[in-house]
C-alpha cells in the first residue's frame, strides 16, 4: 500500500516540480523534445534509453535473485515471526505436563511429546 502511494505521488508530483526552468517531466510534443530531470532526449535517442532500461531491468533481476535471500531468509518480518514462534513452542515443549494434562493418542496410551 505504501510502495503504491510512492508511485503515484512520483507519477503525478513530478508535473509541479521545476528542473532547469522547465517541469521536471516534460514531454514537449511538438517540438519532439523530451525533458527528463534536465537532460534533454530526441527521438532518435529512446533507442539508448531502451538499451538502458534493459540492463537497469537485468540489474534488478540479478540483485532481486541474491539480495532477495538474504532479505526472504534473514530479515523479512515473517521468518523473524516464524523464528519466535518456532522458539515459543520449542521451549514449551521443555516443561514437564502435569499428568491430568499429558497427552493420549488414539489407542488410550500417554504419548511423549519430541
């Protein structure tokens, strides 16, 4: 919801902002200049964004495959969750049960908790 929020006030408060005199993204149509952030592009140069744009897109993929783990395996809030509650009932099972409380299986007998 947040990274949604983000995108869309980048998307529509980038017609306020004023870079070099002009508006920060300005696609002036007519004269077929397109101002990004104060660099100017033709149309002839989209060829050269295109060829950007696809190493920035393999750049995201390769650093999503390695940096992912590490933030999926080490840091996302839901294995942090998982590890504390993978604790929880590990050391609940360390206690002894009362015996009105032990557990029985199908058959009537105690079972002995792992």
């Amino acid at each position: 919801m947040l990274g949604g929020a983000g995108l869309f006030l980048l998307y529509f408060g980038t017609v306020w902002l004023n870079w070099g005199g002009h508006q920060a993204v300005w696609w002036n149509l007519p004269e077929r200049k397109f101002f990004i952030f104060g660099a100017t592009f033709w149309p002839q140069d989209f060829i050269l964004l295109s060829g950007i744009l696809i190493v920035a897109a393999f750049g995201l993929f390769f650093i999503t495959v390695y940096a992912g783990r590490v933030w999926c395996g080490y840091t996302c809030p839901q294995s942090v969750w998982t590890w504390i509650f993978m604790w929880c009932e590990k050391s609940h099972r360390r206690r002894p049960q009362p015996a009105h409380q032990a557990r029985q299986g199908a058959d009537g007998r105690q079972q002995i908790p792992a």
